[in-house]
C-alpha cells in the first residue's frame, strides 16, 4: 500500500529544518529562560529569537508576541481575555457561524455562564461573510468581533481587511483566528486591520502543543492562567525553549510562499481532473477564488464522503460529514453555507502540502475513478 497524506489542514508534519533547530535543545539548553543564570541564558536567548522570527512573519513586534500550547489556547485567550478585560465596558461580541471550534466553544460559553451576548453573523453559499452584516451587528456594547481568516473546511478567505476597517471605525476589538492561513496567503497584521491573530504551529510545519498569539501593543487582556507574570504577564508557565525554536523555525520557513504558488497550481490541476472523470457529480465547496491555495473540498453527489474515502487505498483526508445511527449529518460549517443534503453529504476535503506531488494526486483521481459509480439517489 503506498500512502498518500492529503490531509495538510488537519496536521502538516514536522519540516527537517524545524527538526534540526529543535534537536539542540532536547539536549543542551535545558535552563528555565526566566531564571538569570549562566544555564538559563541560552534557553532564554533561544526563545526571544523565535519571538523575532513569529513577529517577523507578521510584521510586528516582539513584544505583541505570547506564545501558547497551541491555536485553541489562542482563540481562548483572545475571546475570553477580551471579555474578562473589557466587561465594564459591554458584553458582546461578533463572530460568524462557520468559526472553528475553538472561537464557537468559548463564545458559548461566555454566553451560558457569564451573560455575554454573541451576534453569529451568517455566510452565503461560498462560505464568505458580508462585512456589511458584520457592521450591521454592531452595538455600542460590542467589545470584541472575531472573524476567521480562512476556513479550515472549505478554505474560504474571509474579507479582512474590509472588517478591520469597519471594527476600527466603530473602536472595536478585531481577532482573527489565523491557524489555516498563516504560511498560505500574506498574514500581515497591519494590512489585515487586526488587533489580534492566532496561530497554531501544527498547521505550518512545526509541532504540536505549541502557537502563538499576536496581541497589539496595549491591549489589554485578562490571563487564562494565573501565576509568575511570564510572557510579559499575559500567560503564566515557564516557557518552552524546545517548542518555541520550532515555531520559529517554521515562521522563519514560511516568510516565502513560493511553494504555496506551485501548490495552487497542483491543487486546480487535481481539481480539473476531478472534473473532467466526474463531471456534474463532483461539485466544488466553498470559493472558486477567495479560497487557500490548498484546499480542495468537494462533494460527490449523492454519495456519502466517508464511504468514497473507505474505499481508497491508503489515502489521507477528511470528511464533511458524520454518520451517527445509520444517519448522515452535515458539518456546521456545510449546513451554515446552505449546501443541499444530496451534495454535502458526499463531501471530501483534499488539503495539500509542501510535498505534495503530482503523482499522487494522479493516483487519487484514479482511484476515485475506479471505485465511484454513477449516483442514483433522487
């Protein structure tokens, strides 16, 4: 069995040159980079270079840099350390219906135990918010609107700019949960409008249990976790040199998206293919432009993805939906977007990465060739 890893927006794997900036500090620089000393200096050196390397990727400062266990920790820090901070102020928020579990989690949260009140703007069928519905939810209580970058299901790019604008005319506090983008499509801070940006190292080569979050300069946010002030006091722990090196790395790789450009065109190539085997009985999911250059989400009408998935041999990726009892549901994010029953529940979601190849994605096509039948549902 050869195996063909085509699941990028879930986990990418760790890039050899993230692996080789880690290796020394399994090892040697084991010091607590807060404690002053000869052992600590080079773990603390350590980890302002990769607080440089993340700002650099963001054109922002270091210091506007917290790092996290990861995206979920960022998004949590974001929405609840907004709203902890700024309670005095109002208790609403704005974010849309397609967000990731970690903004939609602590959003219902807040609601259910703490009287927030959240305004979940729509999307059309694309999966693309309309900024001027993020306008129209304003209220003068709102503190916070958090709007994702770009989906992690679909790869629909939202309007970021266009929300940043109206969020600083209106003195609202803009997050964008950045986690599929970051190392994909430009991130800059200051052209996106956003006052604060989450990234998970997971999905830019880098590994698990470690992210980051951008905070701009003043800002003020109320900690998740209380304890010595590390990380300019907004997350208390001691630091890991380990993993704060590989973020770094991996942001220092990802400044160039060259190689995001050779994978869009891989990823319009396996879709034409798709098209040309399967005609009107595949059909696209989310944006035909406003979409990551790696993200190809389809669906093969009248057909369930995960059995379409089953039947290919060693072939990685994801589903849009679930079967629970003999019963197919769609995921929030294909039912907010409107899409029909009989399209969304073949859905099959194709990210690829940085070592994607032709080969293989001509060898998915031919599988799903050969082991699709024509749809017969009514």
């Amino acid at each position: 069995m050869t195996s063909i890893y085509l699941d990028y927006n879930a986990s990418t794997p760790v890039d050899p040159a993230v692996t080789a900036a880690m290796r020394p500090y399994l090892d040697e620089a084991f010091g607590n980079p807060s404690s002053g000393h000869w052992a600590s200096m080079p773990a603390k050196a350590a980890l302002e270079k990769a607080r440089r390397q993340v700002a650099a990727l963001l054109d922002c400062e270091p210091d506007e840099i917290v790092f996290t266990s990861g995206g979920s920790e960022a998004n949590n820090l974001a929405v609840k350390g907004t709203f902890f901070a700024l309670r005095d102020k109002g208790e609403h928020i704005v974010s849309t219906t397609v967000e990731h579990p970690a903004v939609l989690a602590p959003c219902r949260f807040l609601e259910q135990q703490l009287g927030a009140a959240v305004t979940y703007v729509p999307v059309d069928s694309t999966g693309r918010v309309d900024p001027e519905d993020v306008r129209r939810a304003i209220t003068p209580r709102t503190i916070l609107i958090s709007v994702m970058h770009a989906n992690n299901e679909v790869g629909t790019i939202q309007p970021i700019e266009e929300i940043g604008a109206i969020a600083r005319e209106h003195g609202v506090r803009f997050h964008t949960d950045a986690a599929q983008s970051v190392g994909k499509i430009p991130t800059k801070v200051d052209t996106l409008g956003v006052d604060l940006l989450t990234i998970a190292g997971h999905k830019l080569y880098a590994p698990k249990g470690v992210g980051a979050l951008y905070v701009r300069g003043g800002l003020r946010l109320e900690p998740l976790i209380h304890g010595a002030g590390h990380e300019h006091g907004r997350r208390a722990g001691t630091e890991s040199a380990l993993l704060a090196v590989g973020l770094g790395a991996a942001c220092a790789l990802a400044g160039d998206l060259e190689p995001m450009a050779r994978v869009r065109v891989l990823r319009d190539r396996f879709w034409d293919a798709l098209q040309e085997s399967f005609g009107d009985r595949v059909a696209l999911n989310g944006h035909p432009q406003h979409r990551l250059p790696n993200t190809l989400s389809v669906s093969f009408v009248g057909m369930i993805g995960a059995e379409v998935l089953s039947r290919l041999d060693g072939v990685a990726a994801s589903t849009g939906s679930a079967c629970h009892a003999g019963r197919v549901e769609l995921s929030p994010v294909l039912t907010a977007m409107g899409v029909p029953d009989k399209i969304g529940m073949g859905a099959v979601r194709f990210s690829l990465g940085r070592a994607t190849t032709s080969a293989e994605t001509d060898a998915v096509v031919d599988q799903l060739r050969a082991v699709t039948v024509p749809s017969t549902a009514g």
